[in-house]
C-alpha cells in the first residue's frame, strides 16, 4: 500500500500556552493529529490535521459495542536534539493482535509507521526534554459503523494524538491485592489493549482509591490466588536475587516495557522467571525478609514502585525506594536508552 498523506498545519500553534515542565499526564494535547478512515474496504481520507473535536452521529458503533483499542507509546529528544521512539514496531503488532481478538480490521504496518513519524515529526518542538518527560503517543481505533444492530462493524477510524507528559505516578504506589472484581478471564480478551479493559477497571480502581489505595493488583479470575497485573501496568517482584513476573498466559497484556525489562535484567545476569505467583508466596518472601523490590512496569509510568500492598486489611511495606537496587536500575537503564544517554544495545530506537 503506498500511503499518501494529505498534511494540513495549524494557522495557530498552541504550544506558547503551556509550561511543560508543569502539565500533568495526559490533559496536553499537541497541535495534530493523524486520522484514517476505513471505508468499504479501504483505507481512505488518510491525513495530519490540527487537533480537533470529531463528528460522530449518536449511532456510532464504537459508542455502545466496544470495538474499540488503543496502543500507548512515547516519542523522546535524544541529545543532539532528534526525535525518537521507542520499539514502534512492537506496538504496531499489538494493536493488530488487539484488533483480530476484537474482530476489527487489522492496520498495515505502513500506515501505522508512516502515519506516526509524519505526524511525529510535525509536531516534533511538542517533545519535552526535562528529566522523566516525554510526548505520550495515542493510537487508537474504533468502529464507525452507524449501526445499532449487533454484528461486526465494517467501518473504523485509526487516530493518533499526542500529549507531552511528566511522571504519571509522582511517587511510590500503595497498591491492593484485589479479591472480589476480575480484570480478565481465560478465553476473554485481557491480552489485548481493548478500551472495555480499561472501562470495567474504573469501579474497583475507584472503590480503591476511597480506601486510600493508588491502584489493584489484579489476581486471576477463577482462585483470585495469584497475581496478574498491577492497575494499568505489568508487575514484577524481586525474591532474594531472583526477578519474578506472571507469565503471559491470555489474561496479562503482553508489555512492551515489560519485555524490555526481561530482556535488559538477563543481559544484566539477573535471574529473571516469567511463571505464575500466588498471593501467598509474596506474603511469605515478605514476612521472611526476601522481598526486596516490587514495581510496575508500563509505557506511561516506565518503572513505579510500590510503597506497600494490602491484603484482606494488612498492609506489607517495601523497602525505601532510594534502596530499591533492581528498580532503579532499570528506571535509569530504560529512560537512558530512550533519551541515548544509555547505549542502546537492543536496536531499540527507531529515529524519526
Ligand atoms: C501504559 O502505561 O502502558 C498504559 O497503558 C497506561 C495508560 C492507560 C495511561
């Protein structure tokens, strides 16, 4: 497919509004956006515009089915200045496992690219350089069919938007060992990064948050035994000298953060194990003095640790984060890589 994109740029940029060093995650949106439409059978109005409203007649398939997904991702400035992403291609493959699980049409690998570096490198002054920043990268798709019959939709339309974007955590998390709500479900669709994921999460994260909780850590959907996911992130715990973190079994979104966490502990020497952990084997490396670290590892948070996690009513603390010799490392490791004050070793920056 040979992409054609028709680029319109803003008469007004908005970017004299805004202090980065100040905005808060996710509430900045840069001066475009990429949009295609996928219309009987082809990807069509294929274009960079200013970021604007849509118009969606109330029908809107998306609106009340759900097929609807999204990938999170992060542009960065490296230090001669030149934009430049993290693993993109590994967020194009996930988008498209997300869109066959929810039966959507898949987004050739050119258009996503394409689409992203032009709109990237228009928007390419939005890229904060502080320490820990980042422009956080949006691509999401949607059924468009204006339709309220049950069926698959046949029409979508694939945005990306950009925010630029601090620390998403400012501090270590309290988290809580969920044990009535269920994130995900063999057969169901947790592996995928499908908004209704995310929807069913804002009750409990919400009931959470009253308790004085940052976020769950979700456990499986049949015992609530063993641990899957922390809030938005995947979750690692450090045993002794060994790193341990769910296996991806079709519930545990595949993170690409988390890949390249595995990756970068073993090229360390670190004894890394992808396998299933019981709540009650983390209470146990706690109570014998075993648990040194525990954190989340995501696109928009990197590495958070957490503080403490509670289980029917008792809170476990973690060591002082400036102790944390696991986490740390591999906050500075991976935001190093990123910005290229760290070698990347792993062919993993893509310039723009
Ligand atoms: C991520 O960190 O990758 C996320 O998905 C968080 C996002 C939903 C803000």
């Amino acid at each position: 497919m040979a992409i054609s994109i028709k680029i319109t740029k803003t008469s007004q940029s908005r970017i004299e509004l805004y202090d980065f060093e100040q905005v808060q995650f996710g509430n900045v949106f840069s001066d475009h956006m990429f949009v295609a439409d996928y219309i009987d059978g082809e990807w069509t109005n294929i274009e960079v515009l200013p970021f604007q409203h849509l118009s969606l007649s109330p029908s809107t398939f998306a609106l009340h089915y759900g097929q609807a997904i999204f990938e999170g991702m992060k542009a960065f400035k490296n230090n001669k200045g030149e934009a430049q992403l993290f693993r993109p291609l590994e967020n194009h493959k996930r988008l498209n496992i997300s869109a066959k699980r929810m039966g959507m049409i898949e987004v050739p690998e050119e258009l996503f690219m394409t689409g992203l570096k032009t709109l990237i490198d228009v928007d390419r002054d939005w890229i904060p350089t502080k320490q820990g920043s980042a422009l956080y990268i949006r691509p999401f798709m949607f059924a468009t069919d204006n339709f309220v019959g049950v069926r698959p939709a046949k029409h979508f339309k694939f945005i990306i938007f950009t925010c630029p974007v601090n620390a998403y955590y400012p501090k270590p998390i309290k988290v809580v060992v969920e044990q009535h709500y269920v994130r995900a479900f063999d057969g169901g669709v947790g592996f995928a990064k499908a908004a209704g994921n995310y929807g069913i999460s804002m009750l409990p994260t919400l009931e959470a948050n009253q308790k004085g909780f940052d976020q769950i850590i979700w456990t499986d959907g049949r015992e609530h035994k063993y641990i899957e996911e922390s809030g938005t992130m995947n979750v690692f715990f450090v045993i002794g000298d060994t790193v341990v973190t769910p296996n991806l079994d079709g519930t545990i979104l595949a993170g690409i953060t988390r890949d390249s966490c595995i990756a970068l502990l073993k090229q360390k020497g670190y004894k890394v194990e992808e396998r299933k952990i019981s709540v009650d084997e983390i209470i146990d490396a706690h109570k014998n003095g075993h648990l040194k670290d525990a954190f989340g590892a995501g696109t928009a948070a990197i590495i958070a640790k957490i503080a403490s996690f509670n289980y029917e009513g008792t809170d476990y603390a973690l060591p002082p984060a400036e102790e944390r010799v696991v986490s740390n490392w591999l906050y500075q490791t991976l935001y190093g890589i990123q910005t290229s004050t760290v070698p990347d070793n792993f062919g993993w920056i893509d310039l723009v």
